[in-house]
C-alpha cells in the first residue's frame, strides 16, 4: 500500500532531469526494504498454499466496494451493527484528524515562515492525504479495479493509517508555529488547534478505556470460544469455515490403544505429554498439521498422520513409557528469510558505522 504513496512523492518532488537518478534510488531503497522485510513478507507470501487465503474475498464483507469508510454499502451496515459501530467510530475519528490537519495548515501558512524545501513537503503530504482520503470512499472505485492487487487489501479503511501519518507531519509542523508571533487571527486558530488536540486526545483514552468498544457479551464470547478467521486455517482442517469455534475439544485423544496420559507443557509452539502406553496407542493431538510442527518420541522423530474426521495430528505410541513432544521449529524457507533479513541488517548497520566513522 506505502508503495504507491512512495511513488507519488516521487513524482511530485523530483525534477525532471533528476527522474531518472531518484528512480534508481527509489528502486535501491525498495529492494533494500523488501529484504530487510523477508523474515516476515517470504514466510507470508509462500506459506498461501497452506491456508485458505482465497476465502478472504470471498464474502461480502470482504469486498472492497461493499466496505469503504464515506459511502458504505448501506445494507451490509444495516445487517451487521458490528460493523456499522466499527465505520462510524472510524468516521467521527477521520473528521476529527482532518479538522485538525486544517486547523495546522491554516496556522502555518497564515505565518508564511517556511522555507521553499519545507513548503513543498507539506504539498505533498496534502495531496496524499487527499488521495488516501479519496480511496476510502465510493467514488475511488475505479481506481481499486485499476490497479492490480489492490482489490485484495479488502478494506479500504486500511489506507487511514497512511493518511493519518502524513496529517501527523502536518500538525506537528503547526505545532511548531507556536513559537511564532500569531497576531490576533491567529489566536483564534490556535484555540481551535489546541481544542481539537484535546479532542484527539480524549477520544484516543476513550477508545482504549472502552476495549475499542467491545459490550460484555463480545468479552464472554472471546473467554469461552475462539473466535477463528477462516482464510488462516490449514488446509487439512475439515470445518475450516466456521468462524466461532467453541472451546470443548481436550488437548489429546486416545483413539486405539490404552494409555495414561499427563500433560507437562501445553503452550502456543511447543506440546510436552507424558505417556505410559500399556500396548501400542494411536494419540490424537488438538493440533493441525501445518509446515513447521515437529513431533518427537523420547527426541527420536515420529511419523505423523492426520485425522480426517477432525484435522488433528495423530502419532502412534509404542508400548511402554515415553515422552512426547510437538514443537514448532522454522522451516528451511523460514531460515532463509530470516538470514536474508539479517544481512541485510548488519549492512546497513556496517555502512551506517563506516559513513559516520569517516565523518
């Protein structure tokens, strides 16, 4: 999404005869970043086969036209107050940070104390804030149909943080005029910029006291079930589709066999289970099978299955006692990003040394 905001700036700010040298640099500096990025963007973008990802434009809700922040599809909101309540929070909030873009613009450019440099700056973050403003709302949809890939951000309320950003550099440079002479009118704006930063404020405490507005039966809900989105399941869970999945199901289930089981560690990447198997037992675990999950029988690596009727991992016990143990290690494509990652890392920290050494 910043890709596009990157590449605006660009062609604002650059002189014609020096396009094609800030190009380079704007190219350097993507590559740069998408390295820097690896550990997470590589496992992000392989691991799709694994998952359900297409289910994520697959309902209403996730489609872009039906979820833009001005103009919203009136009957999707009306069908569904969550997100109703969730929009018009993000509407109260988006005209408030733009009364207050407004308010600092009017005080800065009424002093006219900044420099050519600094004036073309905050061009810029104008007709940014504009454009972002202008893709979350209905008219934008030809836009979203343009570009490719764009359709798949679903909710156009994401390019709000990229707005609001750029209205941060321009109301912390209205903050800076205070140190200037106002003269009378711009008291008054300055009244008005302070009013909507307490406004701001207030409202930021607001959300955060209030659980982002979550009423007592969305709290019971989150405490006893698990409240699951669909398009991250593994493929080889069944009943991947359903959204609320109740917390009933036990850690393990012996399926063949006789065992007594006693759990040692049962935590988010690693599963620690003592087994004393009177004769061979088939042991189902409440895990799904996913790329990364190793399982272990007194640290010799086991063979593992899956579960048709649920998705679990299941492993045979032979007889006797045994220690067994899931644990999530990285894949080779994970320590691969990740070495990628920190090279990149330790060059630009070596050439940020170098440059300062040299200085």
């Amino acid at each position: 999404m910043f890709s596009l905001v990157i590449v605006g700036y660009l062609l604002f700010y650059s002189d014609w005869e020096r396009m094609l040298e800030n190009s380079k640099r704007l190219l350097v500096g993507i590559i740069i970043t998408l390295a820097l990025t690896a550990f997470f963007l590589c496992p992000a973008l392989y691991e799709r086969k694994f998952i359900h990802l297409e289910y994520s434009t697959m309902l209403p809700e996730f489609d872009f036209r039906n979820t833009f922040l001005f103009f919203p599809n009136a009957d999707l909101t009306w069908a569904n107050p969550f997100q109703a309540k969730t929009l018009g929070i993000l509407q109260a909030i988006t005209i408030l940070q733009v009364a207050w873009t407004l308010m600092s613009l009017a005080i800065v450019f009424r002093n006219k104390i900044l420099y050519q440099l600094l004036r073309k700056e905050l061009s810029v973050s104008i007709l940014l804030s504009l454009f972002c403003l202008f893709l979350m709302s209905r008219p934008s949809t030809f836009i979203w149909r343009l570009i490719p890939g764009l359709p798949q951000i679903q909710f156009s309320t994401r390019w709000l943080s990229i707005c609001t950003l750029l209205g941060a550099l321009i109301i912390g440079v209205g903050f800076e005029s205070y140190k200037h002479d106002l003269g009378r009118a711009g008291k008054w704006l300055k009244m008005g910029h302070l009013s909507c930063t307490f406004l701001a404020a207030l409202s930021s405490v607001l959300i955060i006291r209030g659980g982002c507005f979550l009423n007592e039966e969305h709290m019971r809900a989150a405490e006893a079930d698990v409240y699951n989105a669909p398009e991250y399941n593994p493929r080889s869970m069944p009943n991947w589709q359903q959204r609320v999945i109740p917390a009933k199901d036990p850690e393990f289930a012996i399926m063949e066999g006789k065992a007594h089981i006693k759990i040692e560690r049962w935590a988010s990447h690693e599963r620690n289970v003592h087994v004393e198997a009177e004769m061979p037992t088939q042991l189902r675990l409440r895990l799904y099978e996913y790329p990364g999950w190793i399982v272990t029988i007194d640290e010799q690596r086991a063979q593992i299955s899956t579960d048709p009727a649920t998705g679990g991992i299941v492993v045979n016990v032979p007889q006797g006692r045994h220690e067994l143990r899931a644990r999530f290690e990285k894949t080779w494509w994970r320590k691969a990003a990740l070495g990628l990652s920190g090279f990149t890392a330790l060059g630009i920290l070596s050439f940020t040394l170098k440059e300062f050494l040299c200085r």
